[in-house]
C-alpha cells in the first residue's frame, strides 16, 4: 500500500509540474502579444503566476516524494527518522516557497535569500548523489543517479529563468501604470524570449526522467 501510494503521488508530481509549466507557458504568450489589451495582458499575467505555483509545488515536492520511493524499493538506505526528516525539510521549503508567493516578497528580503540558499544546497547535494561523491552513492542505480543529475539541472535551470526575468519585473510595472508602448513590450518580450529556451529544456529533462524512472535501463 505504501509503495502505490508514493508511486502515485510521485507520478502526480511529474504530470502537476508538466502540465503547469504548459498552462504558464501559454499565459507568456498572451502576455508578450502587443496586440492584446494591457488589461487583458495584465490578467493573463496573473493567472501565469498563480499557476506557475503547480509547477513550483511539485518541484520541491519531487524529492521526499522520490526519496521516499527509492527506500521502499531498496534502492536507498533511508530508515523511517531520517526519510521523516527529508519530509519535515521539503514541507518547510515548499511552506516558504507560498509565503514568497503570497507576501510577493522581493529578491533582498531574507526569505528570498533563504529560498535561494536551499535550492543551491539541494543541487549541491543531488550533484553529490549523482558523482558518486557520497559515501553510500556507488551502491545505487545508475538510473537513480542519473534521475539525481536530472534534478539539479532543472533546479538549475529554474535559477536562470529566475535570472533572464530580472528586466521583466519592472517593465510589467511599466505596463500596468503606464500602458503598453514599444519600449515596454520590446523589454517585457525580451525577458520571456530569454527564458523560453529553459523552460523547454526543464520539459526535455523531465521526458527523459519519467523515461529512467519507468524504464529503469541504467
């Protein structure tokens, strides 16, 4: 019972985080076409953030859930304290990740800050798992460690999204007090033109983990 219900729940994760970035990824769209209105731009702006959450929720959620699948299969020495403390970590992250969100708190602020220092922490250690640097690592699959790489990639690939949006951030501000102009729609298109290529790169990486992880070839 436990076995299907986190393969279920990992399963759940993969179609939440896919099918979320499609929705925001659409809303992008809408949101560079300068022959929408402002306000409709605005609108499709604002259901790209609060659906962009999915996406969000089910990254961070990707690891105690797969975490917990690989020691029930044995491919993982986790006893039942540690795998309750990589539970109580990643419901903490994912808390903080929706207070970001509700507070709309800026890139200076402390828990930005910290969000920040966890996903650098989580790459760190997934990169680990997957070179073998830790102690136990040599004993796990292969496609387990390869699943590992695939995470911090898409981790990784999320902070430079994060990167190529800095402009975005002010010239939407520019669209909801100003209106659309040339300069403004030239700049917020820029911004998701540069982070388009990511996204599709975390899509491609995420094909080829749910390939590992039913496959399990390695």
């Amino acid at each position: 019972m436990d076995l299907a219900l986190f393969t279920l729940l990992h399963l759940l994760v993969f179609v939440y985080w896919l099918g979320g970035d499609l929705g925001v990824f659409y809303s992008s769209t809408i949101l560079t076409n300068s022959k929408q209105s402002a306000a409709a731009r605005v609108a499709a702006a604002q259901v790209l953030a609060q659906v962009d959450m999915a996406p969000r929720t089910a990254m961070i959620l990707t690891l105690p859930t797969g975490l917990t699948l690989a020691a029930l299969k044995g491919w993982l020495v986790l006893g039942p304290f540690s795998l309750a403390l990589i539970w109580v970590a990643g419901l903490i992250w994912l808390a903080l990740a929706w207070v970001l969100h509700v507070r709309h708190l800026g890139p200076t602020s402390v828990l930005r800050r910290a969000d920040l220092v966890i996903r650098w922490a989580v790459i760190t250690a997934l990169a680990i798992l997957a070179l073998n640097l830790w102690p136990d690592a040599a004993g796990l699959p292969l496609f387990l460690k390869a699943k590992c790489a695939i995470l911090a990639a898409t981790i990784l690939c999320g902070l430079l999204i994060r990167r190529a949006l800095v402009r975005f951030g002010p010239a939407f501000s520019r669209l909801v007090q100003e209106g659309a102009s040339p300069e403004t729609d030239a700049e917020i298109a820029r911004a998701l033109d540069e982070s388009r290529p990511l996204v599709v790169t975390i899509w491609l990486l995420l094909l080829v983990a749910a390939f590992l992880g039913l496959a399990k070839p390695l």
